[in-house]
C-alpha cells in the first residue's frame, strides 16, 4: 500500500502502521485512519488527487468505479465539482476531478417535486440518473427509464389500482395515463390531444431509447454507444414527466380519493 500524501520518516513507516492498524490488529477507527494519512488536514489538490485513485482502474472493477464515482459525485455536486472520464485504460474509465458543468435549470425544480413526492426511491432513481449524466450515458439512459416505472408504479398503487410484474413502462404509462385522464383518446380538443399524444410519444420513446443503446442488454458488437448527449436528453425528458405526473396526481388525488369513497 502506498501513499498518496507525504510523510515524515520514522521508525515505522506509515505503510507499516496502517496494515498493523487495519489489517493485523484492526484497532483504528475510521477517523483515525483518515486523520493518520493526512486525508482531513490536506489541501484540496491532494484531496481530489486522492479521489482520482480511489477511483482508478488500476484500484477498482469497471462495475466498482461506475458506482463509486456516482457516490462521490453525490456529495461533490454540492460544491460544483464531479468526477469526470477524461481517458481510458485498457477499456477502463479514469477519472478526473473538474468543476461541474451546469446542469438543467430544471433540475432543482424537479429534484424538489420529486423529494417531497418520494425522497426515498423516487428522488433516488433522480439524483442517480442526474450523476451518471456525463460520468456514465449508458447507466443514465436505464436510470431515466427506471424513474418513469417508479413513478408510474408509486401512482397506480396510491391511487388504488394495481399492475402487473411483467409490465414495461408503455403499459404502465397507459394505466396511469386512464387513471389521471391522459390518455389523448379521452379529449376532443385537438390541442389536447396533440400534447397528450407527445406525452405517450416521448414515454415510448424513452423505452425505445433504453432497448436500444443503454446498459440495460448486452451492447454486442456493433450496437451504438450513448453519448453525454444522448443521456442528458433521456434523464432531462425523464425528469420533466415525471414532475408532470407527480403534479398532476396531486392536483387531481382529492377527487379520486373522495370519488372511491363515494
């Protein structure tokens, strides 16, 4: 084990003192680790030096640095910084900490009607997707996707109805759209109609995208590799139905709710 931090000679090396520590004798605590490496004191170059080889191919499984960098990136955002792939290494993603590209202007308006609808899944599928955005297309792209079936889902069971195992998201969104009135076929106004229609469009679309170019099925060798583009697109559609669905849900939960206790 190395480390990334300088130290000062000593009898016993930090090297040494970390494995008595942590693997021989266990008897440090998290805290005491960090603080013995220098990690809570450093500057912010060495900090971020650090988070680059922790999320290295060369210390983690191509699995392991997706999720790991989508963890870090959660609490990174918050200071306008992320993880970002600037390179690869024998296929591996490395790592790059930069200041964060702004985002959507909509995503804190969506974040927060998505938190106070469900801060446990719903704003979780959220938050994971707006991370995997620019790190990880393809993870983004079956995120975006996984968001509209939990929203679906949660609606169809608060609102009394029930679902299918088996259905994929256009199902659902039919029965959800039957639910809070829409679906294009139930308006006669053409502009209705029209927008409704885009709405259906834009969800298929959306399960189209997800079959065809992200993580979700094996890539094989000749299937299209998403871009940061392609998943912004995906995760900002997502974001956006699913803020309408939840909205509408609200607006229209206290009449169904009395209708099915009429």
């Amino acid at each position: 084990m190395s480390s990334i931090f300088e130290n000062t000679p000593s009898e016993h090396t930090l090297d040494d003192d970390l494995f008595n520590a942590i693997v021989r004798n266990f008897d440090w605590s998290n805290r005491e680790v960090l603080e013995a490496v220098g990690y809570l004191t450093c500057s912010q170059r060495q900090f971020f030096r650090f988070l680059e080889e922790v999320t290295s191919p060369l210390t983690q499984s191509p699995e392991a640095q997706t999720e790991l960098a989508a963890a870090i990136n959660d609490h990174l955002r918050h200071d306008s910084y992320r993880l970002i792939i600037v390179r690869r290494l024998s296929g591996s993603p490395v790592y790059e900490v930069q200041p964060a590209a702004l985002g959507s202007p909509a995503d804190d308006a969506i974040s927060q009607a998505l938190a106070d609808f469900d801060p446990d899944t719903v704003h979780a599928r959220w938050t994971q997707a707006l991370d995997r955005r620019d790190t990880d297309p393809a993870g983004a792209i079956t995120l975006a996707r996984t968001l509209l079936e939990d929203v679906c889902k949660w609606i169809i069971v608060e609102a009394g109805e029930t679902f299918e195992e088996k259905d994929d998201l256009p199902v659902l969104y039919r029965k959800l759209a039957k639910i809070l009135n829409l679906a294009p076929d139930g308006h006669t106004e053409p502009v209705f109609k029209q927008i409704l229609g885009s709405c259906q469009s834009v969800v298929e679309s959306l399960g189209s995208l997800r079959n065809k170019i992200s993580d979700a099925h094996s890539p094989g060798p000749k299937r299209v590799k998403p871009a940061a583009r392609h998943a912004q697109l995906a995760v900002n559609l997502s974001g956006t139905m699913a803020t309408f669905l939840v909205s509408t849900w609200e607006v229209r939960k206290p009449n169904l709710t009395k209708e099915a206790g009429t």
